[in-house]
C-alpha cells in the first residue's frame, strides 16, 4: 500500500478546524485533523508533508510520526510542524483501522474500561469555534440550551444543576480569565478575585460536592497572581487548576504545585514526549492533559500517557476543537489504563459536531461509550465534503 496524495479540507466558518485526508492507491483513505493556525499547517502540509509521503507505506506509522514529529525546527513546540504531524498521525492509525477492520482503540491495545467519565467544559456554541476564543460579552445572542459560557457567569449553580440533571458530575470553568486578560496576567485586586469567586459560591451554595469543579487558568497568569487566586480557590475544593501560567518554566509550575495546595493539571500547550519529561521530572504537574490534535497524533499521545503511568500521573485528553480529535481522544481515553477523565462540550457534541461527520459517541449519564467502526470509526460528513464554500486542495505525485 502507498499513500497517493495528501488532501486537505477547510470551511472558511469553521476556520480554526483543518482536516486532512490522506490518500491511497488501494482505495482506503484516512481521515485526520488539527486545530488553529490552520492556513498555515495547510500550506505546510502541502509544501513539505506531501513530498516526504506521496509514495510512502502509511502503515509505518511509528516511522513517519519519527519523520515529521522531529524536523530540523519546529520539534520543541506545538506549532506548525507539530500540528500537521498530529493530523497525519491521526489519519495513518484511521488506515490501520481500516485495514485490519479494527478500531483504533483495539489497534492501541483494547480497552481498558467500557466507558469513560466525562467533565464537560463549558463553552457555548460559538466558543472557539471560529477565530480566537470568545468571552462573555462578545456575543451573548444564544443559540440554544447549552450555552454553558454565559451559564457559568450568571448562575454557575443553577448550571451544575442541570449538567448533574444530565447525569454530568464534573465541570471546567474559566470566570477569572477576563480580570487576566484586563491586567496583562500580573495582577489581580481583591474585588476582582471575589467576583471572580463568585461562580464557585454559587455551585457549592446549589449542590455542594456533588459536582467536581475544574478551575481552567489558560495560562494567562504570572506566579505570584496564580499563587494569590489559588490560595482563594483553595476553600471551593477544586479538582485542579488547569495551566496556571505558561509553560515555559517547569520549576516555576513546580513551585506553584508545592505552595498552591491544590492539584495542578497541564498542558494542553505542550508537545511531544520530552516536553512533558520535564513537568513530571520536576513534580510540576498532578494530571497531565494533552490534545492529540497538538502534541504529536495519536502515536505520540500513546507514548505520553504511558511516560505519566510511570511516574504515577493519571491523564485527561484535551477536547474543545473538533469532532475527528474528539473520535480520536475518545479510542485514547478508553484505551490507556491511566486515563481518568475525557474532556468534551455538551455544546458542541449536540448541535453543530453533528454536522460535520457521520456518527457521533455514545454519551449517557456522563459516560463516553467506544465506536464500534473501524478506524476512527466516522467519516466527514456530505455537509462538508459538499458545502458550496468547501476549500478542498490535493497535492498527489504528480505535484509533490
């Protein structure tokens, strides 16, 4: 089998979600994704990924993911490089599933569990889905029952309220990014921090601890302010905070696991393999998040998860970007023996996800259930693959 050419897929109104499809002579093609920067990795990807692959065995996975996950620049990040090797990744173990007519869960090494627990973050339905993330106040118009975003400001109680209705016992929310985003990260003034609290008031005050509360930082703060909310959020009994700062320091992060007092879960932001080493050799992190789209594929995912089983780390894959990285988390979680949460948005997987492939997970009462089909076990839908706006571009042998 070879690989015959490397397509991608954009909609110019979901414009962070790039797709890619990777052609072979034998018929089967496999389908992958990568989230943000996507003109970029395009380009990319047809510039420089298409000559190193029209011709290539896409069965030698572990070779290719070798190739592009350690170019001569670009290794030590999750940019460009990085995020079209992850796509590509994906859609090779899409091939191997559809070859050997197995899920890709099966194809890692079966399942651990049945199901998977989910927390749901709670975005809305525009959050991130087009351009940057969006901010209560940027647009406040609802689009249906879950705008989630907007809950968590106004009644973050009456909101865990209907996610435990829902079966839902965990939830990531982000109240103080807007005081971070006001002061550049440096500062925050007590009035601030108490409104910013107010969230959690409300969702102790409504249905105590029933319901597990994520604190989602975005690495928008410095260590002293991150020190300062966490000694606040302490009394709330976070099940962590998420990216406290930017991980660029894992002795900073270290330091701020030790003296904050509560767990700490990073990072969606880093890549490959040697980047989490050193949160974990430093004792920086308590669960470590990755995002499949981001840190190298599924391959490198793997091997992620398996480094933090080592150091007695549980791991949470990163989901708020599109449904083929949600599939592809999905056969990770259910996977991986240290796997403890699955990261999805009730706002997403009900409304617009459904539009853009041809089957959606199983999720009851806060349990995510396998695909049964092979491969990622899901197709682009004919909504995309057919929108009038659809930007499809096709780099076979002829052209690499």
């Amino acid at each position: 089998m070879k690989i015959t050419a490397i397509e991608t897929v954009q909609l110019p109104h979901l414009n962070n979600i790039l797709w890619v499809l990777v052609h072979t002579d034998e018929g089967i093609t496999g389908l992958g994704e990568t989230f943000r920067g996507t003109n970029a990795v395009a380009a990319y990807l047809h510039s420089d990924v298409a000559n190193l692959l029209v011709g290539a065995n896409p069965l030698e996975i572990d070779r290719i993911s070798k190739l592009l996950t350690e170019p001569y620049v670009g290794f030590r990040s999750s940019g460009v490089e990085i995020r079209a090797a992850s796509a590509i990744d994906i859609a090779l173990w899409d091939i191997f599933g559809k070859v050997t007519n197995q899920p890709i869960h099966q194809l890692l090494g079966g399942l651990s569990r049945q199901s998977i627990r989910t927390y749901n973050t709670c975005a809305g339905y525009t959050y991130n889905k087009q351009g940057a993330r969006r901010y209560v106040g940027d647009n406040d118009v609802t689009e249906g029952p879950y705008e989630d975003q907007i809950a968590f400001h106004k009644d973050a109680g009456a909101l865990a309220e209907s996610l435990l209705s829902e079966g839902i016992t965990s939830m990531k929310i982000w109240p103080l990014d807007p005081y971070a985003v006001a002061s550049g990260g440096n500062f925050i003034h007590r009035s601030d921090l108490d409104k910013g609290l107010n969230a959690f008031r409300q969702i102790r005050d409504a249905v105590g601890d029933r319901m597990e509360v994520m604190v989602e930082m975005h690495s928008m703060w410095d260590l002293p302010s991150a020190l300062a909310i966490a000694r606040e959020l302490k009394q709330f009994r976070p099940f962590w905070l998420e990216d406290p700062m930017k991980m660029q320091d894992p002795a900073a992060l270290a330091t701020f696991a030790e003296r904050s007092g509560v767990p700490v879960c990073a990072s969606e932001t880093l890549a490959t393999r040697s980047q989490y080493l050193e949160v974990l050799r430093q004792q920086a992190v308590d669960y470590v998040m990755l995002d499949i789209s981001w840190c190298g594929g599924l391959s490198e995912a793997k091997k992620i998860a398996t480094l933090a089983e080592t150091f007695q780390r549980p791991v949470a894959p990163h989901d708020c970007t599109g449904p083929v990285v949600f599939a592809a988390s999905i056969h990770l979680s259910l996977n991986v023996p240290n796997a403890v949460f699955q990261e999805s948005v009730r706002a997403y997987y009900t409304s617009w996800y459904r539009d853009l492939v041809t089957v959606m997970p199983r999720i009851e009462n806060g349990l995510i259930y396998p695909f049964a089909g092979a491969g990622l076990g899901l197709e682009l839908s004919e909504f995309v693959l057919k929108h009038k706006d659809v930007i499809r571009r096709k780099t076979d042998a002829k052209q690499a």
